[in-house]
C-alpha cells in the first residue's frame, strides 16, 4: 500500500465537513465473513435460491435449514476488525458522520458506530412475517426450525433483504439523504455494482464531493469518479487512515 495516500485520505477527511462511508463485503472478510459474489463467494457453493422469498414463503423450513447453516451456525461469533474500530472511532471523533452498507453482519454497530444504514438488513435480528414484530437473534431458538413468533406464531424470516424483495425503504432514503450532505465519501471494500448502491458514488460525485476509494481491485469508479485510490485491503488502510488521524 502506498502510505503517502492514506496521508493525504486523512488530510482530505481532517478537513472535511460531512464525511460517509460506504461499506461492503470487502470491510468483513478480514473478520471472517464470507462475500457472497465474486469468486470464493457464497453463491459458488450454495444455491441462491434458499435465499428468494418466493422460496422462503412456500417452503420455509428448507430455506431455513441452509440459512441456519450458512449465518446461524458459522456466523454468529464473528467479531469488529480494525478497519470497524477505526470507522467508530472517526464517529466519535466527529471525522464521520455516517455509515452507509451492503453488509448484514452488523458489525459497525458492534464496533460502535451509531449512525448505520444497512441497505440489506442484517441476520442478527429477525422479523415475523406476519406482524412484524423484530427479535434480536439472542432472544430466538433455532433448534426448532422455522422459529417462531412469541406473539402471533407466525414464522420468523432473518431481517435481510431476500432475492425479490425491495431494499427497505427507510435505509435507501436515509442513504440517499447522507449522499446529499456529504462531501467527502469513503468507498471502503465494494465494487458497488448492485443498485441502489452502484448510486451512491455518482450522486455524491455529482454534488462536488471527493471520492476516496479503497479497494483490492479497480472497480469501475477508479478511473471514472475516485478522486484518491488506495489500493489496499480494508484493514491495512484504514489502520494507517487512523494513525494519521491520530485516533
Ligand atoms: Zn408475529
């Protein structure tokens, strides 16, 4: 990694008067979660479909049995690595305002950042498809599949947005309402290829602000929309970003 570009990543957010994040995969798998796309992504070996709500809502307890497997078994321990701890100390700091993601694991919360819209949910909570009501995954018992709601015994769903299901409303409007007042966005570990996400750097661009981007791989706003590059892992650069934040 060039050091000299995480030196100037600080300057530009020192400086700066309304910084976001936006996260992905890239931010997780140094803490162990694997990414869904790509290659070694989770759609090589399982079947995507477990994943469909049409699938879900006809057959739950299959789809259940492979999420169970996939989050519940493997992922619940998972724990905040430094590229995390280095986003919540610049919120409390006051040299980030807030984190837009891709990412389910919730793990920006866990490492302390307050301000988070998660554009796909998280499997760490979930929602009873019929009355709504949110459990945090402490309080559910997957050793009887499908779980069930204390309330109105309706099936329990992960809170994660399934293949065919919309984004949630609330998180895509606060997202687009952070992209609006920033003016500087971290594009940390994704390639942003989905929408709305593939969005957010174009309207933020659009709006004057400077795109710092760190990724292992050129994504398609490399050479288009970043104004600073850092090729890095997440881990690495943000590491050195907080050293010369002096966090
Ligand atoms: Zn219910």
């Amino acid at each position: 990694m060039d050091i000299h570009k995480a030196e100037q990543a600080a300057d530009i957010i020192r400086v700066a008067k309304y910084t976001v994040a936006f996260t992905g995969a890239g931010v997780s798998v140094e803490s162990g979660i694997p990414p869904f796309r790509g290659e070694n992504g989770l759609w090589n070996t399982t079947n995507p479909k477990f994943l469909d709500i049409g699938f879900f809502n006809t057959k739950p307890l299959q789809s259940w049995k492979i999420i169970k497997e996939i989050f519940y078994d493997k992922l619940l321990n998972v724990k905040p690595n430094i590229a995390h701890h280095v986003l919540a100390k610049m919120e409390k700091r006051s040299f980030l305002e807030s984190i837009i993601t891709q990412n389910i694991d919730h793990l920006h919360q866990e490492a302390g950042n307050r301000y988070v819209y998660e554009l796909h949910g998280t499997y760490k909570q979930l929602v009873c498809t019929e009355c709504s009501t949110e459990y945090d995954i402490s309080f559910a018992d997957l050793n009887f599949l499908p779980p069930t709601c204390y309330i109105c015994k309706g099936i329990l769903k992960p809170d994660i947005v399934f293949f065919n299901e919309p984004i949630p409303f609330f998180a895509k409007k606060r997202a687009f309402e952070e992209i609006a007042k920033s003016d500087v966005l971290l594009i940390i570990g994704t390639n942003a290829e989905v929408l709305p996400a593939a969005e957010f750097p174009m309207r933020a661009k659009e709006r004057g602000a400077k795109i710092i981007e760190i990724n292992i791989k050129e994504s398609h706003f490399t050479r288009t929309i970043t104004d600073l590059f850092i090729h890095a892992k997440a881990t690495e650069a943000m590491k050195k970003i907080g050293e010369f934040l002096y966090l």
